[in-house]
C-alpha cells in the first residue's frame, strides 16, 4: 500500500503509517531498527532498491530523505516536506516512508 503526502507534517506521516497497518491488518509491528538513508535524486532509486533488498534480512522501519538542490536563496527558505509511505509488500518486509 502507498499513501503520497504532499507539504506534509511528521504527525500527518505518522498518522499514515498507522492507517496503512490497520488497512492491512497488521495494527502492531514487531521492527526493532530503523534504517535512515540519506541521498540525492539522481541515487535516489538504487538506495531505495539497496535498503529494501536489506529489509528481507532484517525487517526494519526505513526512513529515506532525498535532498533537491535549492536553486536560490528563496528556494531555501520556502522548504518543503512531501512523503511516500509505503507499507505492506510495496514496503519490503517493513515500512518505508
């Protein structure tokens, strides 16, 4: 299941990952890591790739943050949180916002 935020909160990412659970019966998980990817656009998908291909050895919570060149000074400033959740078999054997 995949549930796309845009401008977005931490609270509202939470609030997803909790009703993609539910909406896959799985209320309660049972992940003991948290896996944090930090990367650019152009990596963007083999990290995704690497770290679900990871979550089979170790199911885990990844947190992926894909940073965008700021083209200006303004750019910086007017920053913006957009998300992707995913859970359940779109998710490796985890969840990946």
């Amino acid at each position: 299941m995949k549930i796309d935020l845009t401008d977005t909160t931490a609270s509202k990412i939470n609030k997803a990952l909790v009703q993609g659970r539910r909406a896959i019966g799985t209320p309660a998980v049972g992940m003991v890591l948290t896996l944090v990817v930090v990367t650019d656009e152009e990596n963007a998908y083999d990290a995704l790739k690497a770290a679900n291909d990871a979550s089979h050895e170790h199911p885990s919570r990844t947190l992926v943050v894909i940073k965008r060149v700021s083209r200006s000074a303004r750019d910086r400033t007017q920053s913006r949180l957009d998300a992707e959740v995913r859970v359940g078999a779109d998710a490796g054997t985890g969840e990946t916002v």
